[in-house]
C-alpha cells in the first residue's frame, strides 16, 4: 500500500497530490493555530494580571516570541508540503508560506518593540504594549492570506474532505 502510494505520487509531475498536500497544510496549520490562540490567550492575560512592567515585559517578550517561532515552524512545514499538482498550485502554495512569513514578521516586531520599552513608568509601558498589539493586529490583519485570488476547485475540495481539516 505504501509503495503504490508513492509511486503514485511519483507519477504525478513531481508535486503532493490536492489531498496529500490539504493535509499536510492543515497538519501544519491546526498545532500553528492553537498555539496562536493559546499565546493570544496568554497575553491578554499578562494585559490585565497584577504583575509589574518588568514581569509583564518578561512574559510579553516570550509569548511574542513563541508566536514567532510557531508562525515559522508552520511556514516550514507549508514550505515542505511542496507545490501542489493542481491549478494555481505554485501561487497558492507561495500566498500560504508568504502570509505566514508576514505573521511570523509581525510576532517579531511586537516582541522587539515591547523588549525596547523601558519599564520604569508603568502608564508609559502599558501604553507602548497597547501600540505594539494594535500594530500587530493590524499586520497580522494585512496578512491574512486573500483566498479569493488562490483558486483552484481541486484544492477547495481537498480542503473539504482530508480528515487532518476537519
């Protein structure tokens, strides 16, 4: 079974097949996407907790950080699944690893703004921790990956019958 299914995709030009390659996009985005939502968690946590500026910072830094670091590991894993054997399959792939690339360069700017924020005035820092998460959403927002201009009914489908995106 195993060796039918790589011949198989041998065959193929070279590229995962539609199905093979929605899953190994989902299986990279699904852990991507509860990290992602674990952290934003996090922070808004750290934005309301009794901590210091220097604890709060601490904590910013490194939930920013492992934001970073999840968005790149996803845009590897994209990267890996190669190009698709589909229509607009080249395209489709580069949007998904560009919009992650964006997301893990947004993650990253946060985190070196907030570790440039000085901690002695907490008004100052948790204003400049409010700039930096509002720039973020809005890079995070001018990110997200525009579906409408990636068509391919192959890959839609896909999308909607893998089990890894379900």
């Amino acid at each position: 079974m195993v060796l039918a299914t790589i011949v198989v995709l041998a065959g193929c030009g070279g590229g995962p097949s539609p199905r093979a390659w929605a899953a190994s996009v989902c299986g990279a985005l699904t852990p991507w996407r509860s990290e992602i939502n674990k952290l934003t968690s996090s922070t808004d946590e750290q934005m309301t907790a009794q901590t210091t500026p220097a604890q709060a910072k601490e904590n910013l830094v490194r939930l920013f950080d492992g934001a970073e670091q999840a968005s790149e590991a996803a845009r590897r894993k994209v990267e890996k699944a190669g190009i698709p054997e589909a229509e607009n399959g080249e395209a489709i792939s580069a949007g998904f690893r560009s919009s992650l690339g964006k997301m893990r360069d947004a993650y990253g700017r946060a985190r070196d703004t907030i570790d440039g924020l000085g901690t002695g005035e907490p008004t100052v820092f948790y204003d400049g921790v409010r700039a930096a998460v509002e720039t973020l959403n809005k890079e995070y927002d001018a990110s997200a990956l525009d579906t409408s201009k990636l068509n391919s009914e192959e890959l839609k489908q896909a999308f909607d019958e893998v089990p890894e995106c379900r």
